[in-house]
C-alpha cells in the first residue's frame, strides 16, 4: 500500500511540473494566431479585488468581445485590453492576433491570407 502511495504522489508532482512547463513555454513561444473576427457585442464587466498594496478593494474593469469567424455561427469570447476595446466597432470584420482567448493586437494589413 505504501507503494501505491509513493506512485500516486510522483504522478500528481510530475503532472503539476508538466503542466506548468507547458504553461512557461506557452506564454514565451507561442506568438498567437492571425484571424478575421465579426465583433457582435462588447461589454466591460467589474470585478472586484484587492489594490497593489493589499489594503482596500477596488474594482478593475475587464473587457470582453463576443465574436465569431466568418465561417462559422460559433459565438467566441475575447478578452482584451482598454485600447483595442476603443478600436473595436460591433458588426465590423477585423483582422486581429488571438492569443490564450485573448485580443492581442488588430492588424493593420490590407490584404488578409487565410493561413
């Protein structure tokens, strides 16, 4: 039985240790995917945490755009910083990075190539 144990606990660290290799090499190599989006809605959600210095709450905007590809009827959720929020017009098609479910950058390209 203690056997088992010691298997079972190697499984468990070797997993977390795996998964957090992948997550490192994710976030350092992985430079996102080029796609054509149409914007349906955006919205800004608050969410309420702790300030930098731990000592009150306050709430942070989170800013997020459902969308789908031009293919597809599939409605996606983004998530995306304050200034690319600004840019973004809902019923438009735009060309933008997606990385991690996130909006990274709109490319400023006039020709688009499917990849």
């Amino acid at each position: 039985m203690h056997d088992l144990s010691q298997i079972i606990q190697t499984i468990i660290v070797i997993l977390i240790i795996g998964s957090f290799i992948t997550f490192l090499c994710l976030e350092l190599f992985y430079k996102g995917r080029k796609k054509q989006i149409i914007v349906i809605k955006k919205r800004i959600t608050e969410h309420q945490g702790l300030n930098t210095n731990r000592s009150k709450i306050t709430s942070v905007p989170h800013f997020t755009v459902d969308c789908k590809y031009p293919d597809s009827d599939k409605i996606k959720t983004f998530g995306c910083q304050s200034d690319i929020y600004n840019e973004l017009k809902e019923g438009k098609k735009i060309i933008v990075i997606v990385r991690l479910n996130q909006i990274i950058t709109i490319c400023r390209e006039k020709a688009y190539r499917k990849r």
